[in-house]
C-alpha cells in the first residue's frame, strides 16, 4: 500500500528546502473563504466566531483533533474578548504582531498557503474582520506515549531510555546527553502530503563538512509523497543500495547518538519513528554494542571476542558442515564420522538439501515469533521449533547433527548487535552454502574471499568500511577487537576526522 502511495501518478515535485525562496505570493482577498475552500470536507476543523476589543469580528481557525483546545481557551480566546479597546483591525494586528499576547510566539502573514500548512501543523489561525494579513498561533498538541525503555538495544548497565515518536521529545532527551553550542540542528520538511520533519544532527568542528554537505543534498533532492519512517530517508542516502551490507547504523538510544555525535558522525531524526539514523559507519562500528562502553574494558574486550567468534560460527557452521561431509570426509575424526554416518543412513536427502529445509524453517518460525502476539510468540517460536526438529528427527527427514548444526547456527545469529547487520549475513549464507554443497571448502574460501573483496570497496560517504583494517590504522585498533581503557580511548576516530582536499585527515 506504501509502494502504491509513492508511486502514485499524482506525484509533484516538492522541495525539501525549509523556506520558500522567492518573494511571497499576492495576498488573498478573502482569507475565511479561501481557508474553507481548502479544508473542506475536514470534520475536525473548526471556525469559533469572536468579538475582540471593542467588538472587532475575529474568527479562529485550528483542527481540533492536533490542536491544544485549553492553551487555545486560556491564551487567545480569553485573552482576546478582554482585550482593550482597539480603534481598528489593524491595531489589533498590529498589537498581536509585537507579541502582546506574552504566553505565545505569534507571527503575522499574507500567504494563505503558508497559514493552510500551519494549520496542518497544528497552529490556530487568527482571521480579523476583512484584514489580508492573519495571525499565527503555535498551539500544536499531538498525542504521544511516553519515553520508556529501549526494545531492541537493551543493556543491563547503563541508560535504559529510548527514543519516542515524538521529535521534540527525542530532540529534549538528546540536549540532556550533549549540552555544548557546537551541537547543531538542522531542519527539514520532506513529503507532499504528510510534510515530515527531518532534522539533521551533527557536532560543529567534530564532523567532516564534506559528509555533513553530501547528506544535505541528498536530503534536498528527495522527491516522495510521503515519508513515514526513516528508514524511507535511510535508502536515499544509502552509499552503496547493491551491497547486502548496511552503510548506515539505526538506533533507538539517545546515549548511542550522542556517543557517534562526539565521534564525528552525523544523526538524521523522523517525526514519528523513534529510531535514528547515523552515517557514515563502519564494519566494526556495527559490530558494537552499547553495553560495552558501561562495562569493565576486560569484560567489554571478553564480550568482544566470544561476539566475533559466534558471529563467524553463525556464518561459516552450516556450509563448513555440508562441504566437510559432502567432499572431505577424511577431516573428521573417525568417532564422529561413524557416528554422522549412521544418524544420516536413512535420510533421503543430501546434506545440502538437510540444511536448506531446516534454515528456511528457522528462518519461518522466526519471523513468525515476530508477528504472533508478544505474549505467546516467544513461547510458540522456542516450543515449535523444539517439536518441528523433534519430530523430523524422528521421520527420518534430517538427521540429528544437521538440527544441531542449524540450532547453533540460529541462535549464534542473535548475538550481532544490529539488526540490518545480521540480516546481511544471514542473506549471504545460503550463497554460501550453496558454494559449499556444489565444490567444497574451495568453494567457501572462494566465497569468503569475493565478499572479503567487496567489503573492501564499500564506502559509508568516503569512509572505508573495514577501517582501520583495510585501511590498516593501528590508532583506532583499540576500540575494534579490544574495547581500551577510558584513559586510552579519549579522542575520535580517524574514520570520522574531517579530511583536507588532499584526503588526508585534519585530525
């Protein structure tokens, strides 16, 4: 249905620019009647009649399903019936203009269309009499839940809060982390019809220009419908769309923003998702968890070492198993061969096609543990797959070892701390295991090596993905297979140091 939307043959061609370039449109003759043409057939937008001053006409115009219906009665309605006496409409504005109205930030305009989107936005619109010019009033109030703790990026040591829907919301928990001026924003509106904020976060004099340049533009020439996360944002500016590997990070941390802000990186935010996307990225950068800033460096190194080594087992197990039996039998102690031969003796299928059966069926349950009902999806997902391997076991459908190969295999996967990561590779394993069914180990080393190669020409907006080991930068080789000392670890990487025109790092 999405797909559909921005794809419509309806599509214009919005500009993501905040501001209007150009001088202003010609004012409306008659702002009520043109604010009631665009609007209509809205049921929750409202037209409240009020008599200002000395009788002034007024009308006041919100949406009252994003509107703040209290502040609008006890800041503008109030207020305005108990004005002083005014000579005119124009006094009136011109009083409301220079802010008599202290509780709220009011703005006086001539552009209807410029009134419309506020409206949208939430403002009330202030018609006075017959005037051209009418008054804004920032009163937006949507409905929000509040800031809880993270789902999909927990830790047991450290902040436990998240981010929300709410932008302003995310942005305040953000300035709690980072309370310096080099902290900037900036400010986007992205989408025909929904209008999205997209703000751009970024640490002045710690972030490279060049990459903060790359992402406003791509971010400028954005052209859709609509925009409703920010992963629509996050294949925009997405380096390299061909690889399976991701070139940008998500996160749902503030404390995780706020620590690749000081390294130099650069943070896009969605109104009304709660995650954040942060480029450029590395590798390695993916390969990190929180926790492992909250923890002792020995424990945090530890963590590190058993991540990577399962990290390679969920990868490597399953097509190293299928080529070992398939092709090298002599490599397996002659105990273990007996014994994978006889659980294997009636089984009418190949290994290959044993472990491509029990993937997919791993990989079903596991995205059905996704969409069942949170109460009983982990308790379907565990107990299926406990009976589904039971009872092929039992038919003769795949052998005992190909169950364990696969079990270890599955749950090794969990141990990637992103997501976007452990989906690559869990991509790429099936290519794997097909190299490892049709031509043995030579085929996997084959297929290591042509992904090894790939990985190498990756580039997150001109950092090298493997750094620092392809580059070879000893500098940052401590915080990639160790985690340092906080008394070693001060200072940010070379990856995201700002470069000169000659490439080298300013850093």
């Amino acid at each position: 249905m999405f797909r559909w939307l921005l794809r419509s043959k309806y599509r214009s061609k919005p500009s993501s620019r905040p501001a209007r370039v150009g001088p202003p449109p010609p004012p409306v003759a008659d702002p009520l009647s043109y604010i009631r043409q665009e609007l209509k057939g809205s049921m929750d937008v409202k037209f409240r009649h009020i008599a200002a001053g000395s009788g002034i006409p007024c009308t006041m115009v919100y949406i009252e399903s994003i509107i703040d219906g209290q502040a609008l009665q006890e800041y503008v309605i109030t207020p305005l019936i108990e004005w002083p006496s005014a000579a005119s409409s124009q006094e009136l504005l011109s009083s409301l203009g220079a802010q008599a109205l202290p509780t709220l930030q009011t703005r006086l305009t001539t552009d209807m269309g410029q009134a419309v989107n506020a409206l949208l936005k939430g403002a009330g619109v202030l018609i006075v009499d017959k005037e051209h010019t009418v008054c804004l009033f920032p009163l937006t109030s949507y409905s929000q839940r509040a800031v809880t703790e993270s789902q999909n990026e927990m830790v047991i040591v450290g902040p436990q809060e998240a981010f929300v829907e709410n932008l302003n919301t995310n942005l305040s928990l953000l300035r709690h982390k980072v309370k310096h001026p080099s902290f900037k924003t900036l400010e986007y509106m992205i989408g025909t019809y929904t209008q999205t904020r997209t703000c751009v976060f970024y640490m002045e004099g710690l972030c490279d220009p060049q990459v903060l340049k790359e992402v406003t533009n791509k971010l400028e020439q954005i052209r859709m419908d609509g925009v409703l996360g920010v992963s629509y944002i996050g294949e925009h500016l997405d380096t390299c769309p061909k690889s399976p590997f991701p070139t940008a990070q998500y996160t749902e941390r503030p404390d995780t923003l706020a620590a690749s802000l000081l390294e130099g990186r650069i943070g896009v935010m969605v109104e009304g998702t709660p995650q954040t996307l942060i480029v450029p990225v590395t590798f390695f950068s993916l390969m990190q968890s929180p926790e492992d800033y909250f923890q002792g460096s020995l424990a945090a190194t530890w963590i590190r070492w058993v991540r990577f080594f399962f990290v390679v087992v969920s990868f490597l197990l399953p097509s190293i198993y299928i080529a070992i039996t398939t092709f090298h039998p002599e490599m397996i102690p002659s105990n273990l061969l007996v014994t994978i031969s006889a659980a294997r003796e009636s089984i009418p299928f190949p290994a290959l096609a044993e472990v491509i059966i029990m993937e997919l069926t791993f990989e079903a349950l596991r995205e059905a543990g996704i969409r069942i009902p949170r109460p009983l999806g982990q308790t379907v997902s565990i107990i299926g797959a406990i009976v589904i391997g039971q009872a092929a076991v039992q038919a003769g459908i795949v052998s005992a070892p190909t169950v364990i190969v696969v079990s270890i295999t599955g749950i090794a996967s969990f141990i990637i701390p992103h997501f976007e990561l452990g989906l690559a590779f869990r991509l790429l394993r099936f290519p794997l295991l097909l190299l490892g069914g049709t031509i043995g180990l030579l085929g996997i080393i084959t297929g290591l090596c042509i992904m090894f190669f790939h990985l190498v020409t990756v580039h997150s907006f001109g950092v090298p993905y493997m750094h620092p080991l392809a580059p070879l930068v000893f500098k940052d080789w401590k915080d990639v297979f160790i985690r340092a000392r906080w008394t070693n670890l001060q200072g940010k990487p070379d990856a995201f140091a700002p470069r000169r025109k000659d490439g080298q790092d300013t850093a």
